[in-house]
C-alpha cells in the first residue's frame, strides 16, 4: 500500500529547483541527474508541485508558476518570495 503524497504548505527550494527545470523543458530523468535524485524522487516532487499549483499537467504547472511568480521566464532561478497555499490562492 502506497502513502499519499500530503500537499506541502510551501513548495521546497528543492521543489522549486525541479519546477524550473521542469520549465526549461527536461524529463523526469533529466531532473534525477541534473540533482542527483532517484527518479521516483523526482516523480514525487512533481506531483507534489502538481497538487500544489493545482495543475492538470506540467504544462499547466508551468504556466501557473510563470503566472504568479513562482518562477519567471527569463530566469535560472526560482523567483522570491515563495507563496504558501494561501497566497497562491489569492494570486489566481
């Protein structure tokens, strides 16, 4: 039996690392070397941003994060400062 993936109050630097590599448009599998990750560890950080960011998909997830600043299209780096639940919620 698998346990759920509990939704994170604020997305990790972690997270938001695997996001914008998400963005720059890598594969799971890309993302486990780029940081040295398991892929499942991988897969597991994408549904929880997922969840997070309410997204369909990793397009979706992407758009979101561009949308509220998360992280910003002509950047390496995840912007600042984090929104938590509640603050994603007020920005869409």
């Amino acid at each position: 039996m698998t346990t759920p993936n509990p939704m994170p109050l604020a997305l990790t630097d972690r997270m938001l690392g695997v996001l914008a590599e998400i963005a720059s448009g890598q594969s799971n599998a890309e993302i486990a070397k780029t940081f040295g990750l398991t892929l499942n560890t991988v897969k597991t950080h994408v549904q929880r941003i997922m969840r997070f960011l309410g997204a369909r998909d990793r397009a979706h997830a992407v758009a979101i994060a561009l949308r509220t600043g998360l992280i910003c299209a002509d950047c390496t780096q995840p912007s600042e400062p984090r929104p938590t639940v509640a603050g994603l919620a007020e920005a869409a």
